[in-house]
C-alpha cells in the first residue's frame, strides 16, 4: 500500500493508493475567514482559514473522524509564521475571487484563496500530528 502525501496548490491532501486507486484521508483548503465565514471550500476538502487582519501563530486545527489504518484518527494541521513551527509571526488569509470554476477546470475554490505570512522571515512552516509512525508518506 502505497501512502502519499502532497502539497499541491494551496490545499494539502493526504492520500491513500491501494490497488491502484487513490483515496482521500484528508484535503484542508487554506483560505480566508470572514465574520466567521470561511471564503468557498473545494468540495470534499477541510477548511482552515485565517482572517485577512491575521492572526499571530502558530495556529493549530484539529481534524477528526479520519482512517485509523493511517492515522491516529485525529490529524493536527499547525501553520506557523517562521522556520519553525513555534514561529509567532503574524499569518493572514487572502481570497482572490478568481479562478473560477470554468469547463473541464473543477479547481477554483482550492486556487482562489491562501494562507500566508506577514513576517516571521516570509517562511510558512506546516507541521502535520496525527500520522501513524513508522509509515512512509511521500
């Protein structure tokens, strides 16, 4: 059983192969809270957004409900605004509006918005809890 883990874009998905087929065990779409709304998530991804005033990090969101075979079952996604992930810059969300959602191209709510730092050295540093250890993500 192959195990993969990827940062594509701006969302992060971890995903399992078996039998030649690929399943999601958890897609986070980073983006933007506004008045406690998230801007639109990409169907079957996690949010995790930050408002556009920031907030000083690291920040951490809990998933829960996840494969237990790869997981402990509860994954924590930490950004962190720095080379570490005890950096305590200042990290802000952005929603650009665009891409949309146009023909073939299905996409646009994971590539319209991001996380990013404000300071901290202009690093973002993910840290991912939760993983099975001894198990190979690539």
């Amino acid at each position: 059983m192959n195990r993969i883990l990827k940062l594509i874009a701006l969302a992060l998905a971890l995903n399992q192969s078996a039998s030649g087929s690929t399943t999601l065990l958890l897609g986070v779409d980073f983006g933007l809270n506004t008045n406690g709304t998230p801007s639109p998530v990409e169907a079957g991804y996690a949010s995790f957004s930050v408002t556009s005033a920031g907030v000083a990090g690291p920040l951490t969101q809990s998933f829960t409900g996840l494969d237990t075979t790869l997981s402990s079952g509860t994954v924590n996604i930490t950004l962190a605004a720095g080379t570490s992930l005890s950096g305590n810059g200042t990290i802000l969300g952005r929603d650009r509006g665009v891409p949309t959602d146009t023909g073939s191209f299905t996409y646009g709510e994971l590539y319209r918005d991001f996380v990013a730092p404000v300071n901290g050295g202009n690093n973002l540093t993910i840290g991912i809890a939760g993983l099975n250890p001894n198990t190979i993500y690539q």
